[in-house]
C-alpha cells in the first residue's frame, strides 16, 4: 500500500463507492427528457439546504454564476464598491467588474488567509470618507475550506449598510461557532466544481440563504428574469440555471458528503500533527471547523517551496500552489486597483510566493499522508 499512487484530489476512489447510484440516476434523467429544471434539481435543492441548516438553496450554473446573480440581486453595479480579499481566485473579483461595481482588495491575514477585518475597516471607511464610491458589499472568503471571522464581517456591513455576501466556493460544510456556512451573510455562494468538497461532473452551484425573498430573486434571475412564466420577464437576468444531469450527480455525492467531510477532518489532523514546529499551517481558531477543500503550508520563502516542490515530485507525490499571484497584481485588475489608491497588500503578496498545497482528499491513508510528509520534512 505504501506504493499506491497519491493524487492530489481523488474521484476515482468517491465514484467507485457510488458508481451504479450514478449510472441509475443518469440514466433515469435521459430517459425522462427533462435536461432543464428537472425534478433533480428542487431535490438537490432540499438536500442542500437541510444540510446547511438554511431556508433556501438555489441550483445555478457555477460558483462564478452564483456571485454574479447575488450581486445583481442586491442591485450593485456602477459607483459602487465591492470589498474583497486580494489572495483569492479571480472569480471573486471578477463578477463586481462585469456589472460595472469596482472591487476593492484587501489585504489577508498572514495566519488565518482569510481577509483581515481590521484592514478592512480601514478600506471601507476610506472610500465612504472619500465619497467617489458607494460602500455596497463585502465579499467573504472562505479560503481553503476555512470560514472568515463572519460575525465581524456582518457586525462591519451592518454598520455602513453593505450586503455580506459568503464565497464559501472552497468550504461548503465548514462551520463557525456551531452554525454551518450557507447561514452567514446575507447569501452564501457554493460551487461544485469537481475538486470541490462537494463537486459534480462539470460546472454548477448554488447559492444559499435564509431570505424567501433573496431566493425567489435567485430564482428569476438563473432564468432570464422571468415571473410567473416563462414569457414573462420581470427583470434583466441572465442563463444560469444548474443542469439537472448535475443535480442528480450530486444527489448520489451528498450520500456520501457528510462522512467525506470526517475523512478530510482526518487527513488535516495527521498533516498537522506530523509537520507541526516544522512549517507554518493554516490558523483554525476556537469554534471553527474547516471543511479542508485545501491543506495549505506557508513555506519561508519561494526557494523553500520550490525545493519543496521538487521532493514531492521526485517522490511521485502531486502539490499546485493556490495562488502564484495576488489579484491586485493581475493585469485584468490594476485598473481597478488603481483608481481605489493602489493600497500596499503586502501579505497578499508574500503569501503568493510562499504557499504550497498538498494532497487532500477524504480517501487518503494515514500511511499516504506519512509519505507525503516524509518527502517534505527534509527541505523544511
């Protein structure tokens, strides 16, 4: 066993647990015609939101989809700013641009990943102060799985009255002081993407929320804006409707999510436990329960992580380093971080260049992680 193969996310050894389950859903779908809207989805729906513990799940084409259709709930485009974390994936920031909102980056902090409250406390209140643009919404990260401080996050857009919008792509089943994420903020947005901690077979998410109001502007939007029926179009909205094929993939895969989660729990714990005094880990405070999506090391520096790199390959052990640059550093967004004051992200930037992914998924041996941390622990 200690020569099987390790890969970096495993779906192999998850479909082999619920292979004719698949193959029986997806057959029942093909044989029912109804690739759009289909009772999967409403099913999937229901899942989603017993298990977040929230009042509404709406299915949607992606996580990306998922931001996009929040926001345009809420009403934000031009003149308005959008609050976001600067190390994240460009999804996050992205979608504000598109509807005409200006995002604004903030800075992480060097422990947790996650966005730093108190700077940025300190951004919001300088673009109020300045008044160009409008505070409209904070945009929470979830990074690698771990929840954000989000009784601070909404505490802050209370306050100067921003919309708290949870990206939970990375951390569907995480939760924060007892309370699952999909039931933080005023919508939390998931992707199931295949690596994701719940992922389908292609694209597809879903946005979660205690509002019936929320989730029936959900609704209209995933589908062109339409009311009571499909010729009636009530507003401008956009296709984003989740394929019921996917929403039946994931039926078969929410079997499975709860004790999924146990086994990434696992896997993080003994990661921890091997390399701990040795490298720095993601910060999990009191009352956090991270739903792992990634485990990821701060090495010292690049030279570090490229040495480390270089040991897991010669041992056939995959890692990807989540992510080589800061947002504010990418072409698509300097404008933009331009015209809000180019502030200094130096944390954003040191991380780029020194964080390192390893293996993680919930069929990974203890004897597998032993291995991946045997590789590592001589360039640490």
């Amino acid at each position: 066993m200690t020569d099987t193969p390790i890969a970096l996310f495993d779906m192999q050894a998850q479909q082999a647990l619920i292979r004719g389950e698949i193959d029986r859903r997806v057959a029942h779908v093909l044989s029912s015609g109804r690739f759009i809207n289909g009772p999967e989805v409403a099913e999937l729906e229901a899942a989603l939101a017993e298990f977040a513990g929230c009042a509404h799940a709406v299915g949607v084409s992606s996580g990306t989809d998922a931001l996009q259709i929040a926001m345009m709930a809420e009403g934000i485009g031009r003149g308005d700013a959008v609050f976001l974390p600067a190390f994240t994936y460009t999804a996050t920031a992205e979608v504000p641009l598109v509807l005409g909102a200006t995002p604004v980056f903030v800075d992480v902090d060097p422990e947790s990943f996650n966005i730093d409250l108190a700077y940025l406390r300190r951004r919001v209140e300088a673009v109020a102060k300045e008044g160009r643009l409008r505070p409209r919404a904070v945009v929470g990260v979830d990074l690698f799985g771990l929840p954000a401080d989000w009784p601070a996050i909404e505490a802050l857009c209370a306050e100067h009255g921003m919309f708290a919008l949870d990206d939970a792509a990375q951390a569907f089943g995480a939760a924060l002081h007892g309370k699952r994420l999909g039931r933080w903020g005023g919508a939390a947005a998931l992707s199931f993407y295949p690596t994701k901690t719940l992922g389908g077979y292609g694209d597809g998410g879903a946005l979660l929320t205690d509002s019936a109001e929320r989730a029936e502007l959900y609704r209209s939007l995933r589908t062109h804006g339409e009311g009571g029926h499909r010729y009636e179009v009530l507003r401008t909205g956009m296709n984003g409707r989740l394929d019921t094929l996917q929403a039946a993939i994931l039926l078969c895969k929410m079997t499975l999510f709860g004790r999924e989660l146990e086994g990434r729990s696992a896997v993080a714990a003994r990661y921890r436990e091997r390399l701990a005094g040795r490298v720095a880990m993601q910060r999990v405070d009191a009352g956090m329960e991270s739903a792992w999506g990634l485990f990821t090391l701060r090495l010292e520096s690049a030279e570090q992580r490229e040495r480390a790199q270089a040991a897991l390959k010669a041992a056939g052990i995959p890692s990807a380093i989540y992510y080589p640059k800061p947002l504010h550093h990418q072409p698509a967004y300097r404008a933009a971080h331009a015209e809000t004051g180019a502030a200094p992200l130096p944390v954003s930037e040191a991380l780029s260049g020194q964080v390192l992914s390893l293996p993680m998924h919930p069929y990974l041996s203890e004897a597998q992680v032993d291995r991946v941390c045997e590789a590592l622990l001589p360039t640490l």
